[in-house]
C-alpha cells in the first residue's frame, strides 16, 4: 500500500488539535475571573477533540490489524501515524487528567 489511509491522519490532527487546545488552556489558567469562562470553554474542547482522535484511532486499527492477521499488505505510514497518534494520546491523558492533579478542577 502506497497511500497514506485518512483515518490516522485525521486521528493525529485531532489529537493535535487537542495539544493546541490544552496549550492554550494552560496559558489562560483559571486565576483571572475574566477569562476563566475562555479556560474552562478551551480545556473541555481539548478533552472533546480528544475522544474523538481516539475513537477515530480505533476505528482506524481494525482494519489496519485485519489486514495484519490476514497476512496482507498494511500501509506503514499508517502504522507509524497511529503509533504517533497513541503516543500523543496518552501523553495528554497523563498531563490533563479529567481529575486530580492537573484538571481543570478547582484551580
């Protein structure tokens, strides 16, 4: 397979975009009343934007692991933009957790 599949690059620009949004989020922080409203709005948009990168990974590594068990050609790009795309995710649930240390609760 020569061509890059669509679902690990829209994965991996959600889950940037989540990187972007949580970024933003941390700049802002919570402490001015004012922009508090903006903090809260960014990080619920950086948790959405990454629900959905993982559910588009896992839509994208059943066909990509099929096609592995099969024996068939699989597309190393998409491999490899899947792998990025896992790494990105799971350094963004241990930054931004949704509770406890780090989430946008209580700051």
């Amino acid at each position: 397979m020569s061509s890059t599949p669509v679902g690990p690059v829209v994965a991996l620009a959600l889950a940037a975009g989540a990187a972007a949004s949580f970024s933003v989020s941390d700049a802002l922080g919570s402490v001015d009343p004012g922009t508090e409203q903006l903090f809260v709005g960014t990080w619920l948009l950086g948790w959405v934007l990454l629900c959905w990168a993982s559910l588009v990974s896992a839509a994208s590594a059943v066909p990509l692991l099929r096609r592995a068990v099969t024996r068939q050609p699989v597309s190393r790009s998409g491999a490899g933009l899947l792998g990025a795309t896992l790494a990105l995710i799971v350094v963004l649930v241990s930054t931004h957790p949704l509770w406890g240390s780090g989430s946008g609760y209580g700051a």
